[in-house]
C-alpha cells in the first residue's frame, strides 16, 4: 500500500507535482499515466525518498521510504535503468545490493534466472542493451521478495518478448497480493496490464479509477456503417436525435449509438447496410481528451490533435 | 495451475534495524562496490608502483654511495614517497564517490540504503579507509624495498618505522577524507580533482611565491602544506609547526566532511 497525500515538487519556476493524492492498493496492478514531463519519475522519486517534497508525504506500507534500514526486503523499485556503473558486472551490482541489505548470494543467481539475464550477468553492464538493463533493474527490485514494486517505465527499450514477459511478471506480482505501481506514457500498454490507473498531466491528478471506469465513463460510443442510402440515413437518424455524420460517399460515424441500436433502426426504415460496427473506444483516445489540456510540450508551431498525440505517444 | 503465492508479514527492512548491523551490511556492500570497480586497481596500482618503484631506485642510490649514507634509516623512502603517491589515493578515495553521481549509481545506492547518514558513513569509512591502509602498506613496502636494495648500507629500526608509518597514515587519512568530503559536496569528478589539486600541490608552492606576507600565511594553513612539513620536514617557515601542521589537516578533512554531509542528507539524491 502506497499512500499519497497532497505530494508537491517544484523546482525553481518548475512545479513538477501538483498537490497529488491518491493510494495504490495491494493485489492489482495501477497504471500510474502522463505525457512526458507529467512528473511521473518526480512523485516516484519522492516516494523513494530521493527527492525532497516540497510538501505533502508518501508513505509506503505505514512508514516512509527513508525510515527502512534494509527497504529491499520491502520495497523493490525500478527508476532508471542506466543509473548504474558501467564498468561493473550485472551480477555484481546485485551483489552490491544483496549485501546491502543483507540478503544471501544464491538469491542473486536466483533473480538473475528468473529475469532471463543468464550468462549475460557475469558480463560488464556496459555492453548490455537498454532492454537488458531494464531486466537487471527489475532483478534488483525483486531481490528481498518486496511486498510493493515500482516500475517507472519498465516497458521501454524491450523487444515484444519482453513487454509481454513483464506483462506477464505484473500481473504475476499482483495476483500474489502485492503492491504494483507501473509508470507509463504508453496508453495501449496500460490499457492491457493495469487494473486501475492514475493520470495526471502537468503534475495533477486528471483521473483516478479502474481500467474499466476510465473506458467507459469517457469520450462517447460511435458505430461505423456503410450503405448505399447515407443521405437518407443520416436524416432519418438526426430526427431520432442521433448526430450522425458522412465520412465519404458510403461511410458514416453515428455518436452516441450501438450497433445493435442502429442496425434495427436502418431494418425498420428499409435501408440497407453493407457494414455495421462498434468502434472500439481506446484507452489511448480516452488518454488524449483527459490530458490534451495538460500536456507540457507540445509541437512547436501549433497545437492541433495530430500534434498532441504524437507528444503522447 | 498457477499456484498462487501470498505475500507474507513483514518482518525485516522496517525501522527497527539495529544501527550497528545496519552499518556493517553497508560496509560490506560498499566494499563490494569499491573492488569491483577497475578503477579502484588501477589507482592501487599507480600507487605501489611509485612508492615501490621510487623506494627501490633510493635504495640502490644509497646503496651506491655508501659515505653519505651509511646507517641511515631506510624509512625516509615511506616519506619522500608517500608525497607524489598521495594523488592516486586521493583520486581512488573523490572517485568512489564521485563515479557514483556521474553514473547514476547514487539512485540504486540510495534506494538500497535510504538512510543517507549510514550511506555517507560507510562510503567515507571504505573509501578512506581502504586509500589510507594501502598506502601504510606501500610506505612499508617502499621502505623495505630500498633497505634491500642498498643493503647493507641503510637500517631498519622499528621505533623509527612505527613513527613514520604513523605519520604517513595520519597524512593520507587526513586527505582522503578531504577528497571524500569534497566529492561529496561538488559532485563532480573535474571539480573536485581541481580543488585536491589546488589546495594539495598548487596554492602550496605557488601562494609563498609572490612574497606577500598574508599569503604565505594562507599556504600556511593549507593542506598541502601541512602534509609536507609532516612527511619531509618542509617548508621550514616559522608559521608552520608539527601541532599547526595536524590541527590544520584535521580541520580541513572535518571541514569538507560536515559540508559533504550537509549536502547528501539535506538535497535531493542527484540533481
Ligand atoms: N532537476 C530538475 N530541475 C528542474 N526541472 C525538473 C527537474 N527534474 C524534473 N523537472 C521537470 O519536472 C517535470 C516532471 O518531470 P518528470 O517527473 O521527469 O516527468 P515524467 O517522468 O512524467 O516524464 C518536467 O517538466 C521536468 O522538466
Ligand atoms: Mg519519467
């Protein structure tokens, strides 16, 4: 359990966090979400006592993050993956860390299997790839078999192996009954592997609920159709008071509407439908409307959806 | 299948780790850290080499001229030697901390020992610690190395060696903490080897050079110049005597710790 409360971070003229609240829970897996510069590695180095609040507090498991002798045992984290001496072998930068906190050596060989860092571990860090440092990072995290986990950014730089590995190993740590945190700017990602998400945008809170809640309680349902009558089916629609508009000279997006609404509406008016389909809402979409107010760079000559997106992405 | 595993009580990693045993985990995993750095040999290295190496050469020097020498304690090779030796150790001792800003490796450390007083302990008793009793051993061994060489000329007295290797430890411990402390409060690598420079070797021969008064009373009360009146027994100038000369180094290594600390315990981890 990490708790949030009224957590703020300015430097200088930069207010990085903005009087954020909010808890993560043990037993799921919460997406913590924001465009970059959002300040989602600043609130998690608070939380991790690296960075002081300039006010407000994090808490992990009752206590902070800076009252732990040995934190291993209890909290696991990933920030930065290339924070770590070059020159050093993989195997004993964990070394460093089991000794630390007084954890015996065979549990090095241990995480560095479950990881898949293999043979790669007696090699310097400095040949490995963004996607194997990442996984020494997260061998590191689960070293003393913590109850809370912080990944920020787990994701980047991994090959499709090994976003679905750490998929898997999310879910894996939360169903065991853990504490997840996973920073992402991905939305795609987050809307496959978190339960809950907390979005925030220029270092606000924007939204906090479940995977689910944030699909469905945002932006609008839209059914696709194609027919060889759209001018007549866009009218008849709008009398219904259903806003339906033409995307080319057979295609139309219905708002507000499902398939099956308007599938037996076209049956009982006679006209006939080529194709009729839900459009999926995306996370990613739903992302964009809760943050576009709130993303901090964007493109430098103007501010349309394409741009903010990529910003996004 | 999955069976699934639930996460159990708490036990270790809260609050109530004994300081003690918290202490010595740090020690260890800082010693870890220490000599798994290639750097680490490497300024071991170029320290042995020059006390040893310029130890040997002395000797057989003395060895070759036997009337001036004879009799003489072949420790004075610890003494001479330790000064051009000092910056390797110095350089190993600012190093191990300031690699870990320049790598990063600070986030890691500080997130597996969050207590940063423990942290700053442990680094600055390893780093120092490790500097200082090498450099006692390679005094010693540059000290035997030139009584072998210019056997049978010089002499081994043992009342004269514990003074001396005494004085070379009071010497490199004094200024590999002040190379710590200053890691610690610059952060960085090339400022930090600048300032060991400038208040080592630099300002010491330069400052008395210009023949104000005040500043040769600056040099006085430098490090640098402290250390080489211990080691040697120069400069002779009646500002600078054997208790000025320890007091002055104790209070700059005191100095630059209380700073280095201030910085670590009160600023964020490495911005
Ligand atoms: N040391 C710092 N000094 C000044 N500004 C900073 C510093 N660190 C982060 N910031 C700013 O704080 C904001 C949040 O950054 P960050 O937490 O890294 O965002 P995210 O991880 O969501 O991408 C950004 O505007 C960033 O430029
Ligand atoms: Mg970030």
């Amino acid at each position: 359990m990490i708790e949030v409360r009224g957590l703020t971070k300015r430097y200088g003229d930069v207010l990085a966090v903005d009087d954020l609240t909010f808890d993560v829970e043990p037993g799921k897996v919460t997406g913590f979400l924001g465009p970059n510069g959002a300040g989602k590695s600043t609130t998690m180095r608070m939380m991790l006592g690296l960075d002081r609040p300039t006010s407000g507090t994090a808490v992990v498991n009752g206590r902070p993050f800076t009252a732990y002798g040995e934190p291993l045992h209890e909290v696991g984290a990933l920030l930065d993956a290339g924070a770590v001496h070059p020159g050093r072998t993989g195997r004993n930068h964990l070394r460093v860390a089991a000794r630390s906190n007084g954890i015996p050596v065979n549990r090095v060989d241990e995480v560095i299997e479950q990881v898949g860092l293999g043979s790669a571990a007696r090699r310097p860090i400095k040949g490995y790839s963004l996607g194997m440092r990442q996984r020494l990072g997260i061998a590191a995290a689960l070293l003393g078999d913590p109850r809370v986990v912080l990944f920020d950014e787990p994701i980047n730089g991994l090959d499709l192996d090994g976003v679905r590995w750490i998929r898997q190993l999310l879910r894996r740590l939360a169903d065991e009954g853990r504490t997840v945190l996973v920073s992402s700017h991905l939305m795609s990602e987050m809307q496959q592997t978190a339960d809950r998400l907390v979005v925030i945008g220029r270092g606000r809170l924007i939204a906090d609920a479940t995977t689910k809640e944030l699909l469905a309680g945002l932006g609008h349902r839209q059914v696709r159709v194609r027919t060889t009558e759209p001018g007549l089916l866009v009218s008849r629609l709008q009398q219904q008071g259903r806003p339906a508009r033409r995307v080319d000279d057979h295609e139309l997006l219905v708002e507000d509407s499902t398939a099956v609404q308007v599938g037996d509406l076209a049956h009982s008016w006679g006209i006939p439908l080529h194709h009729l389909s839900d459009l999926e809402q995306s996370l990613e979409q739903a992302f964009l409307e809760l943050t576009s107010d709130s993303v901090e760079f964007h493109g430098a000559q103007d501010t349309t959806p394409q741009q903010t997106q990529e910003v996004a992405r | 299948m999955s069976a699934t595993r639930t996460v159990g009580t708490p036990t270790m990693g809260a609050a109530a780790v004994p300081v003690a045993r918290l202490f010595a985990r740090t020690c260890a995993a800082e010693w870890t850290r220490l000599w798994t750095a290639k750097a680490t040999w490497w300024f071991l290295a170029a320290a042995a080499v020059t006390m040893v190496g310029l130890g040997t050469v002395a000797g057989f020097d003395a060895g070759g001229d036997p009337g001036s020498a004879q009799g003489d304690p072949a420790w004075a090779a610890a003494e001479f030697t330790a000064m051009p030796a000092q910056f390797a150790l110095l350089a190993l001792a600012l190093l191990t901390v300031t690699s870990d800003y320049a790598t990063g490796g600070i986030v890691p450390a500080l997130q597996w020992t969050p207590r940063r007083g423990v942290l700053f302990a442990a680094r600055t008793v390893v780093a120092a610690g490790t500097a200082t009793l090498a450099g006692v051993l390679f005094a010693l061994g540059a000290s035997v190395a030139g009584y072998l060489a210019a056997r049978p000329v010089l002499t081994l007295p043992l009342d004269v060696g514990a003074d001396v290797l005494g004085t070379v430890a009071f010497v490199f411990g004094c200024g590999t903490l002040l190379a710590v402390g200053l890691g610690f409060l610059l952060r960085n690598t090339a400022g930090s080897l600048v300032s060991v420079f400038l208040l080592i070797l630099v300002l010491p021969l330069l400052l008395p050079q210009f023949g104000y008064g005040w500043l040769t009373d600056v040099a006085d009360r430098l490090p640098g110049t402290c250390a080489l009146f211990l080691l040697v027994g120069e400069p002779t100038r009646p500002g600078i005597t054997e208790t000025s000369s320890v007091v002055t180094m104790l209070f700059w290594a005191a100095t630059a710790l209380v700073l280095g600390w201030l910085r670590l315990v009160r600023e964020d981890a490495n911005r």
